[in-house]
C-alpha cells in the first residue's frame, strides 16, 4: 500500500479543451489535498509534457479538436511502449468507454462530474501508477544487484581457472600469464570468426584450462629440455586425456568445453594430431580455435626446445609452416580469420607480456 499523504503528492496532468472542465477538476482535486496538479487545453503538448515530467496520472478528454483523445493514447504508449499507460479519460459518451479501454486507458469519469466518482477513481489510479513505479524500481535495483554478484561469480571463477591450471602451467615452463593471454586470444579470434556470444563467453573461460592435465606428467619428462625419448613422448601425450578426465562429468558449461578443449587441442585438422588423429570438423570447434592460439602463444613463448619468437616470425611459421609447425595442421577458415587479424594477437600478447616473470620470460 502506498502512504495517503504520498498518494497527495502525486503528479497529475489534466488534459480537456474546455478551461471550465479544467477549472472544475483543479478545484476538487486540490480540495481533496492534491498539491501537483498541471493542466494543458492543447493536446498536442501532452506527449512532450509527460515525456519531461512522467506524470503520475494523466486525466484526458476523449473529444477534442484537432487531436481526440485516442491519438494521444497513441503517442503516449510510443514514449514507453512497455510500461503501464496512467490515463483515465474524462467522456459523457458511453459508447467510447469499452475503445477508450482497448486503446490504453486504465479507467474513465463520466460527465458530468460527480465529486466522489472523480476522488474515488482517482485515489485508485494514482495508487496504481505509484505502486507501479515502486515496483518498477524495484526491479531496476534487483536487476543491478544480480548483475553485480554475477560479475563477482565470474570474476572469481575466472580467477580460480587461473589459479588451478597455473600449477600446471609453473610446474612446466613458468609463463605465469599464458594461461590469461589464452583467454583473450580465444575470445578474439570467435569474435573474429563472428560466433555466439554464449560461445565467445564458455570459450573466454574455458581455454585456460587447456593443458591442466600436464599437473599428471612427471616433471623429468615434463621439464627435460631435450627431445623426448619414443616412451617419453607417450607419457607426455597423455596430458590431453588427463586433462579431460579431470574436467569432465561436471554440469558447468565451461568446464564441458574446458574438457572438449583438454582432449582436442593437439589434433590437427589433416589428421596428424592426438591422441584420436581426428581430421577436419570432426576436431571440436572449440578445440580449433584454441589450436591456433596455442600455437601462436607457444611460439612467442621460450621453451626448453627453442627462444622465444617475435610476432612476425611467429606469424611467419604459422601461415607458411616450418616443418614443425605447418597451415595444413589448422582449420582453414580459423587460420584466414587469423592471418587477416594476426594483429590482435600481437596487441595482447604485448599488453600482458610485461606481467611475465622469471628466466623463461619472452624477450
């Protein structure tokens, strides 16, 4: 319920072509104790004026010359065409009563006016339209609130993300922020690519935990800066499988695409990948575009194998292939939106590279 005293101070237009009609109903209304009364014999104003002042109740004459009081009904549901229309249309004509209804209005006083009829409709209507704003704002505030812990849910799971697949990513080659620039080069490269926001979105938080299953590898094979041995090679290919193990058969989205992402990102699309050796589409569209990331990354990045690139020798061998690396092994329209767009990846590989530490930091 709304306070009387609020109900008083409630904004109220009339609108009537008549100045006696006007006149008549200021008397009563401030006789009643309503205090923001304002009134208009031109109907050609009430659009502008409500569209200031967002009047509690707008009192209208359905018959008026030049604009009746149906074309204003027309005008004033275009302001807000979602929200609640406080008009009460002031007829002798009973006949309008049911169109006036089907045009907008909320209720009517009938002519000539009766002074209880008139204080009793509009109590009531100046009621509804206040409790309709009260609600209205409410809404606006809970919608705010549930953005902001939404925000705080994403920002915290995006950091444990971090958190999590850091052990694996310091325990192999201490590139502290891989993990974060991932991310963005993932993002990026959907939007790119011109895929849905729920994609863009699972994939932004998803891709960071690629390699989470290297926490599995044991660290003479992880760390051992020379080439792999036949069995060694093996082991270290497991890291995908574990890695999927470890996040799959959970309900979250992004952990299901973190899973897709874990066991699919060393396929190659001409099917020289592992651990399956899937070719082309039927590689995960997630784990395509990580694949790319992946790489570029991994060549800007020092390893135990090789330095760290620059962005055009990184670009070079991604586009051209380097017997290592080659065109062949990515999705042909993901490699186009990338060599289109190689730029970006040059933008937030710098961004975040000044965050990185220690003596496998890119130089």
């Amino acid at each position: 319920m709304i306070d009387s005293s609020n109900l008083l101070h409630g904004t109220i237009l009339i609108v009537d072509d008549l100045e006696a009609n006007i006149l008549l109903l200021e008397r009563i209304l401030r006789g009643a104790g309503y205090d923001s009364i304002t009134s208009t014999m031109d109907p050609f104003t009430v659009c502008e004026l409500h569209r200031k002042n967002n009047y509690d109740l707008i009192l209208l004459d359905l018959q008026m010359p030049g604009m009746d009081g149906f074309q204003v009904m027309e005008g004033l549901k275009a302001i807000k065409p979602d929200n609640y229309l406080p008009v009460l249309v002031i007829t002798a004509q009973p006949a309008y009563k049911l169109r006036a209804f089907k045009a907008g209005a909320k209720d009517f006083i009938s002519k000539p006016f009766e002074v209880p009829e008139v204080l009793a409709r509009v109590n009531n209507m100046v009621e509804m339209s206040l409790l309709q704003k009260e609600l209205h704002s409410y809404n606006d505030v809970l919608e705010q609130r549930v953005q902001e812990r939404t925000a705080d849910l994403q920002e915290n799971y995006l950091e444990t993300i971090f958190t999590m697949t850091r052990a694996a990513e310091y325990k192999d080659e201490d590139t502290g922020d891989h993990v974060q620039r991932i991310s963005y080069y993932c993002r990026a490269l959907a939007k790119l690519l011109g895929l849905n926001e729920i994609f863009v979105d699972k994939i932004f938080f998803a891709s960071p935990m690629h390699d989470i299953g290297k926490i599995g590898i044991p660290d003479h094979i992880l760390l051992k800066p020379g080439t792999f041995e036949p069995e060694e090679w093996e082991i270290m290919k497991t890291h995908v499988t574990m890695g999927a193990k470890i996040l799959g058969k959970s309900k979250s989205p992004y952990l299901k695409m973190g899973a897709e992402i874990a066991l699919n990102h060393h396929e190659r699309w001409d099917g020289g990948g592992y651990p399956e050796g899937k070719q082309g589409k039927s590689i995960p569209l997630a784990a395509r575009v990580m694949t790319i990331c992946d790489t570029y990354d991994a060549l800007r990045s020092k390893r135990p194998y090789k330095p760290a690139f620059d962005h055009e020798k990184a670009v070079q061998i991604i586009t051209c292939g380097d017997g290592r690396t080659e065109p062949a092994h990515f999705d042909p329209l993901i490699l186009a939106a990338f060599t289109k767009n190689h730029q970006i990846f040059c933008d937030i590989f710098e961004k975040y590279r000044a965050q990185l530490s220690g003596p496998n930091a890119a130089d």
